[in-house]
C-alpha cells in the first residue's frame, strides 16, 4: 500500500493507560488511528499486531514508548521496557516482538523523546534550535531535542524525578513517589494532586492554594531546564496541563523566577502542543520515518 | 612556524581573574602557555595580543570566555560579552578585537563549554555519549556536551543559577546572587561561603555543618543535570572543588538522592577533572582546532 510510491509506516505510542496505533505517509499524513487499552504484555501486544495487520504491509514501524526502556543500540536489551512497576512490563521486549512478527526494521525512544521530536519538526518547536516536551498526568516525563536529535546520555531523561523547593505553603504532604518521595512527580503529578485534595487540579476551585502551588513546582522544572540546557521552547502537555490558567501560570512565574537573567532572553518559551494530543504519535511515525 | 606542517593553534581561556594563553599544535599540545591578570578590558587585550605576537604566526585564534556570551553565529554580536556585571566588560567584542588584529579564524564559546568539549575529547569523559564540566569558583557555571557538540539552546547554559532545595540546617542565609539571591550560586560559590561562615570552605573545620551543606547543593545540581539530560559524566571543577572531601559527598550524596532509579545506573559517574588546571585552556584550542 502506498501513496505516490511512499512507503507505508506504522507508529505506536506505548503508554501505560493505552496503546495508540496509526499508520501513515508521514509523522503529519496519518491514513488510520486506532486506540486500545494497556493490559497484560501478551494481550496488548497480540492485539495491537492483529490491527497493523489490517492495515497492509508496514515498511518500518516507530515505537514511542513509557519507560524507563533500554535505548543503547549495542545492548542485547535494547527496546525493551526495564524496570517499570507496571505489573508484567518489566523486561518486556516491545521492539524484538513486533520486529519478528512483521520482519520489518524497528525504531524506538521514550513517549517523551518522541513527542519531544514531534512537537521540534512539525509542532510548536519549528524553527528553533531545541525543544523539551514535558507530560504532565499519571507520571511526569521530560523529552530533550538540541540540534534536531533526541538527548538520550546515558540512557534517557527522567525529568519527574528532580527535587523542587517546597512551596512556603506546603510543607506537609510527604510526595508518593516509590523511588523520592516528594520530587516533582510525587507532589504535582495527577494522582500525587489526587492523594491530597481528593481531587484533580481543574476539579478545585480556582482560588484554591493548589493552582498556585502545582505550578510553582513545574516552573521550577521549567526555570532549571533553562538554566543546565538553555533550551528554546518548552512544551507542557498531559492531563493536568488541561487545567484552565496552569500554562498560564507556569510562563508567569518563570518569568519571575528567571528575573531576566538568562542570556536567550524572550527565546525562552513556554507553550501548549502545537500537535495537541497527537504529539506522542507523530514521534512514533517519525521514529519510523527516520530508519 | 609549525611543527611537521601542523598550523598553529591560539587559544585563549578569558576568566574574569586571569586569562590564560597559549600556542599549540594540538588541544593537548601546548607549546607555550602564559597568564595575565584581568584588568580593564583595552589594558588585558593588548597584553593579550603582545604575547600572541611574540609566539609566531598563529593560523586560528579559540576563545573560551566567562559569560554570559552572545553565540548565535547570525547576531552582529557574536563573540561578544553581554551583560556581565563585571565593570567595563559588558559588550565587549571579544572575537572581534583578535580578529582585527590577527586576522585569523575565530572559534568562540564558553569558559565551561570549552571545559566540557576538552573533557569529553581528551580529559575524564573518553569514550562517554555526554559530559557536564561544572566550575565551582567565584561563580558557579556549566557546561554541557552531547554526541560531540557543545549545547548551545537559545544561548548557552547558566547552571550555577537553579534554586536548590535549602537544607534542614540552612535556612536563614538569603544568598549573594543579585538576579536571584538564594540560587546555588548565591549559596555554594566561594564568595558565598566567605560570605556566611568567613572563611573559604577548606579552611573550615573538617566536621563544621558548612560541608554537608555545601555538597547537599551541589548534589542536587547533579541529580537534576541526571534527571533533565540523562549525562554520562559530570566533572567538577573550580577552587572550591579542592577542598577535602567534596567530591567524595557530592558522589556519595548523588546515590543516596537518585535512590537507584535512574536507567543509566552506574553509567553515571561524578568525577574530577582530567585535564586537571588545563580543561578550560585545551577547550580554547579545541575551539580554534575545530576551525
């Protein structure tokens, strides 16, 4: 199946509440969209095969995926999902699987990394030098492109888990993640907001301590990403950014956190997805495209 | 003058104390290195450029400078300082001025970008995907290397200016840093601690409470520099880096606080410079070897 001769690719972004599945020209000319739930490996993977195989013959397939994964190509564990506490994810291997079942090269990053990739080519990012893509919902993960390439390090970013300032205003709750306690994504995450005011963000009212607290803990995400990479465009995307005036808020308070110090000047952006809830697959079609 | 028909290299480590100069085949070929006091910047160019002159015919000039820089190759400021505070040095046409007088090539970056591109290619970072090159000095900077190159963003990086979460035992000094008081410049730089306890941190007695606040801030730079950018090595350098102990609590801090979770694991290394002295000053002739 082609369109002008172009080959056809497959993209899926792995997430942990569901897989999202397209096939497309291009990471921006998708032909189908199809969603299924996250369960066991098994089920998910078998039935996320049977839908590609409706589709015609994929000539590569990208896989945008939650982590932590393996990304170093000279691992034998490279694409595998390691150490999640997902029940049954751990060590499953995302790329190997879909690689023996439709014989076709593999590529594969972060959710993270490849909306980060989406948003710098096609969305919010064009033109600039750098871009993070930031989600912010059941987990906090952080993407990094400088000069058009996902930053992996050592392995991949892992940008929930930095340590912010406590608010002067919150000093009590003690975070719930597994691994830190109180970082990032033990207080400001969606379940963290849940665990302590029985509510998310945009069910509190608007003059409630929380808005003002949740997004001082994200601009200093913001305000440190600008400082250790001087990168141009920050996205914020995910379920709790859904909520009204939080953008808002965090670009305010970065602007006084930085207090016009940083040498970018006004390069520095905090913005939406400019590819709104297709960021995620776009970098999976990428991802594909790029092999 | 060459020597086996290699050209010779000039290069320039610009500090707001001293700049240090050299002659050189190679990054780690250095033929003649001298060093002058900074002074006001028409007295501390010309002497500068009286030395150059002396050493032969160089063919490109790499300047590292204290910052902040201007490095947008498409601004009419290139090569130029901005707004440093530091008296008569603010626009100062750094690479212009050697250039109209040697009429040679000009590579220009940071002091710490031309310490972290040093050692990464020859120093404590061969063979790794990324490295920091943090100097913890009279101000507190980094930066940043990825797959071989420099991170530039909308500027460069200014990571001395993060807002480290206070110490249990540290919450009445309201910081040194005129832009943003108690950032971890305003906390952890020599003048900082001068400015609190009256003494430098190694003069200090080695049990005194100074020690495990200092390396709790600077832990948390590396910890989030993990977090963010997922880099390979972080290398510490600068004056207050020599006191006892300190890098050996800022390592041992920096697995405590990651908690195991980060999936570069022991990838991630926290170590001192292997270039020693000479990181910022091999960076400078890597600027103009790369001409």
């Amino acid at each position: 199946m082609s369109s002008a001769g172009k080959p056809l690719l497959g993209g899926i972004e792995a997430g942990g509440t569901k897989f999202v599945l397209a096939v497309g020209y291009s990471p921006t000319e998708i032909i189908e969209r199809h969603e299924i739930p996250t369960r066991d490996p098994a089920t998910t993977l078998a039935q996320a095969s049977e839908w590609f195989e409706g589709q015609g013959a994929i000539s590569t397939l990208g896989i945008a995926s939650f982590g932590p994964v393996d990304l170093d190509p000279s691992s034998p564990h490279w694409g595998h999902i390691t150490n999640t506490p997902k029940a049954g994810w751990a060590k499953c291997d995302l790329a190997g699987y879909f690689a023996s079942r439709f014989g076709v090269p593999i590529g594969f990053d972060t959710d993270v990394n490849g909306a980060a990739l989406a948003e710098y080519q096609h969305g919010a990012g064009k033109g600039a030098s750098s871009l993070a893509y930031i989600t912010v919902g059941t987990g906090i993960g952080g993407g990094l492109v400088h000069d058009g390439r996902a930053v992996h390090g050592a392995a991949h970013p892992e940008m929930g888990h930095i340590f912010p300032r406590r608010h002067n205003d919150d000093h009590e709750f003690a975070g719930i993640c597994p691994h830190h306690g109180d970082c990032l994504e033990g207080l400001t995450s969606g379940p963290a907001i849940k665990a302590r005011w029985g509510a998310s963000l945009s069910e509190l009212p608007a003059d409630h301590i929380a808005h003002e607290i949740i997004a001082d803990y994200l601009t200093q995400l913001a305000h440190s990403l600008i400082a250790m990479t001087a990168v141009e465009i920050i996205v914020f995307g995910g379920g709790v950014m859904k909520t009204d005036g939080l953008l808002e808020r965090v670009d305010r308070r970065a602007t006084e956190l930085g207090a016009a110090y940083f040498p970018g000047g006004s390069k520095h952006k905090i913005v939406s997805p400019g590819l709104g809830q297709n960021a995620g697959l776009a970098g999976a079609l990428m991802l594909a495209a790029d092999l």
